[in-house]
C-alpha cells in the first residue's frame, strides 16, 4: 500500500501541472485572438485615441471572443457593456491579472496607452479541448494504477499470504493434536519480512511442547495426591469426628444424670424408709426432718427433668412466649430476693447498679426470670464465700435497635478462654468448674435459646481482676415475629 501511494503521489506531482500549463497555453491563445481584434479596432481609430462605447460595442459583437468590457477612470468602472452579469470589481484592482470565473467565462485585464479595460472571454470553446486531456490523464492514471495493483498483490502473496497460510494450516494441524506441537514446527523459513514471525512461531512451539510435558507430570501428581486425599478423607470425614463428640457428650450427660438422679432417688428412698421407721417409734419431730429431706431431694430431682423437658420443647419449637411490659429491674430484685438463702448461707452480697434510668421491656417473665436464676445461681455457686456480686443494668443501642444491657460479674474461678462459647452447648460444663459442682449442662444452653428467642445475645467474658462476666441484651420491643411467638 505504501509502494502504490508514492506512485499515485508522484503522478500526481508529474500530471497536475502539466494541466495547468495546457489550460494556461490555450487561455494564453484565446486572449491574444482577443487582443488582435482590439488592436484592429484602435488602428482604425485616430491617433492616441481611445475606443469609444460604439467601437467597443463593435468589437463586443466581432468573432474575437469577447462577450463583456468595462472601462475604467480613476480607478472607477466608467461603464460596462455586453452581458450584464457582475462581472466587473468596483475599483481598478492593484494588481490587474486573469483568472476563470466559470468553465465558460474568462476574465483579463488591459491597460494600454493610459486605456484601462476589463475584458470577459467566453472560454466555452476550451472545454472540450481540456476535457479530452484530462481523460487522456485519467486513462494513464488507471493504467500505471492497474499495473502497480498486479504487482503489488502478487508481491503479497509471495511475501505475506504464502507465511500465513502455511502458518493457519500449522495452527490447524496442532489443534487437532496440541499433546505434540513439535510435529508442526516449520522447517523451512523464507528469506523475507515473515522469516523472524516463524522463526519465533517454531520458539513458541517448543516451549509449549515443554510446558504440556509439566502440565501432564504436575496432573499426574494432583491426581496421585487427591486419590490420597479422597483416601484419607474416608478415614476421617466430618461425620466421624461429630460421631465422637456426641458420643463423648452422650457419655458424659448419662454419667452426670446417672449421678444427678440417682443421689436424690436414694435419698427420697432412705428417707422414705426411715420415715416410715420413726413413724412406729412416735418420734414425729425426726419424721418431720426425713420427710424435709425427701421433699428437697425431690426437688432436685424435677428441677433436673424440668431443664430436660424446657430443652426438648426448645429443640422442637414448641415454646409459647408471653410478652408483656416489665420492668428489667424488678425482674433482677425478685430473683435475688428467691436466692436470698443462698446469698445468706454463703455470706455473699448482691449489689444491682445503675437501676434508675433502666427504661420497661417487652419480654415473657417468666423464662427471663428462669434465666436470671440460672446465671445468678451459678454466680452464687462459683464464687467464694464473702464475696460480692453485682449486676449493672444500662441502657444500650445495637444498630438502629435499642436495648438493654445487663451483666452479671462475679468473683469466682473464671472460665477458660477457650470455652467462652462452648459453655453455652448442651451439656457442656466449664473444666474449672465441672468436677463435683453438680448439674447437667443444660441451664446455659437453655438460657441462651430462651435470650435468641426474645431477639437478643448473651456472651461470656473473664473479668481482668478475676471472675466471669455474663452479659446479656434485649431490645426494649420485641418483632411482630417475638410479640406472641408460638414455636411449633
């Protein structure tokens, strides 16, 4: 493309003025016939006469080619004859030259003997003349054109489209077998332009032979270690390890109900026997303390079934919630007042913070205040005698939602970092606090449910001066899904 751009550029450098110098020469010709005819007229004429408007019209209607004139006085047209098109500039143009107004009109300027004419030609004649030439022009154009395109495209397809198509049907070929590319690499390179392309193009395919051979070892390596995997992934697969801990955990929860229902069945079993022992003796006051003791035992012992019938119904959604508007404070002062006994056999003091500007909440009584027992029990249980246990009761905002936030902090043994979270599965019990503490496991995991229900958290911490920290949020009104939820 280049090659046929220098040569249309050159034919043009070469063509075009070589028409301008032929349009030139016969405008030269037509305006010297014109002169003739005006040098004729002013030979007829006096002596250093000018030609008057009768003799210019005269001249205007001979065969010299002339169709207009003006004459110009001090530098103004002083008249204009022949057509009456607006030929004529107003004024006498500095510099007077000749110049075509159309493909038919021809105009020149004179100035002889102090007599200053604009002269129009009629150049129509012209036309077929030029015209012919610039066919002739065209013709050549298209010729040289012609021959440039023949030799260009076959210089093309020798020297491009020959390397391409032998590199396609290369391409071609290794697609339909690309596991050996080295069977396309091209053996003969031509001496051109392309050489270096397929010079790099038989680069490439040796490195590609290479990498497919790394590509295969390194597929045969991941199939050789996820064959290993899908082996040991039998041998250990995540339903194993579930299998072990709820075995674990199941052997765990019967040795502690073994022991939980057991110890108060023989003592309702004891007692119930000395009862009825004492009863044939007359001694009612000792009668009186057995079947105390049986009472309590039995207790016990329901309060244990209880936590395993509240967390089966929890499990199965069938929990009807009761909310109403209560007060978070009051809630605290009667759970403290019903373990009273405890705080006093243990010489402990129970101290509620921040108890003024707590604002109402929508909650079921009930399970929050079995709840509150839970923690505030465990609290009284783990820490030593003498101690001071508070709860801080403040108010608190969880994105758009706001709340209530109660903690509970006790100065007890603590809960290992660890089992922050896992004290809240079922039947799980803290390390520190699992041997000889009694209990099944159970009051956590069910505190959290009855606490995710109502729409909020609880969450264990350790205290850096020693103890844990059970902190619990509500929102102050519950969802239309919490208001009277009945899950079943």
């Amino acid at each position: 493309m280049a090659v046929f751009a220098g040569i249309m550029v050159i034919e043009a450098i070469i063509l075009v003025p070589s028409y301008y110098r032929f349009e030139t020469t016969w405008l030269q010709t037509l305006e010297q016939k014109a002169l003739t005819g005006y040098h004729s007229m002013k030979q007829s004429a006096e002596a250093g006469e000018v030609l008057g408007q009768e003799q210019l019209q005269n001249l205007i209607e001979t065969d010299a080619g002339i169709v207009a004139i003006a004459r110009y006085r001090s530098g103004s047209a002083e008249f204009t004859l022949g057509e009456s098109e607006d030929y004529w500039p107003e004024h006498w143009p500095t510099r007077a030259g000749s110049k075509l107004l159309s493909r038919e009109r021809y105009q020149t300027f004179w100035e002889e003997e102090g007599d200053k004419l604009a002269v129009v030609l009629d150049s129509s004649e012209l036309q077929p003349e030029l015209n012919a030439y610039v066919m002739r022009i065209l013709g050549l154009v298209i010729i040289i054109a012609g021959f440039v395109t023949l030799v260009t495209s076959l210089s093309l397809r020798y020297l491009v489209f020959g390397p391409i198509l032998l590199l396609r049907s290369k391409l071609e070929a290794e697609s339909q077998d690309p596991l050996n590319p080295r069977r396309y690499i091209i053996d003969k390179i031509p001496n051109h332009e392309l050489g270096d392309i397929i010079t790099r193009f038989n680069q490439l395919q040796g490195i590609l032979h290479d990498n497919i051979v790394k590509i295969e070892q390194q597929r045969e390596r991941l199939e050789q270690a996820n064959r290993q995997l899908r082996i040991e992934n039998c041998e250990r697969t995540a339903a194993m390890y579930e299998a072990e801990r709820a075995n674990r955990l199941k052997s765990e929860f019967l040795h502690n109900m073994s022991h939980e229902l057991r110890t108060p069945m023989h003592a309702i079993l004891s007692f119930s026997e000395l009862g009825g022992m004492e009863t044939d003796d007359g001694e009612r006051e000792s009668l009186k303390e057995y079947f105390t003791l049986i009472n309590t035992s039995g207790q016990q012992l329901l309060g244990l079934l209880n936590d395993l019938l509240d967390l089966s119904k929890l499990e199965a959604g069938k929990v009807d919630y009761q909310m109403a508007e209560e007060n978070p404070v009051q809630l605290v002062k009667d759970v403290m007042h019903q373990l009273s006994p405890l705080l006093t056999e243990k010489q402990q003091k129970l101290d509620i913070l921040n108890d003024q500007s707590v604002p109402m909440i929508s909650c079921d009584k009930v399970r929050i205040r079995q709840v509150l027992t839970n923690l505030m029990g465990n609290a009284i249980k783990f820490s030593p005698d003498g101690s001071t246990i508070a709860v801080e009761l403040e108010c608190e905002k969880q994105g758009s939602e706001e709340g209530i936030t109660l903690k509970l902090k006790d100065q007890g043994v603590g809960i290992p970092e660890d089992e922050l979270e896992a004290i809240f599965d079922k039947f799980t019990q803290s390390s520190k606090n699992a041997s000889g503490s009694g209990g099944t496991g159970l009051g956590l995991a069910i505190s959290r449910e009855i606490i995710n229900d109502h729409g909020g958290s609880v969450h264990a911490t350790n205290r850096r001066s020693g103890g844990a920290c059970f902190r619990i949020w509500l929102p102050l009104k519950q969802d239309e899904s919490y208001r009277s939820k009945v899950l079943d």
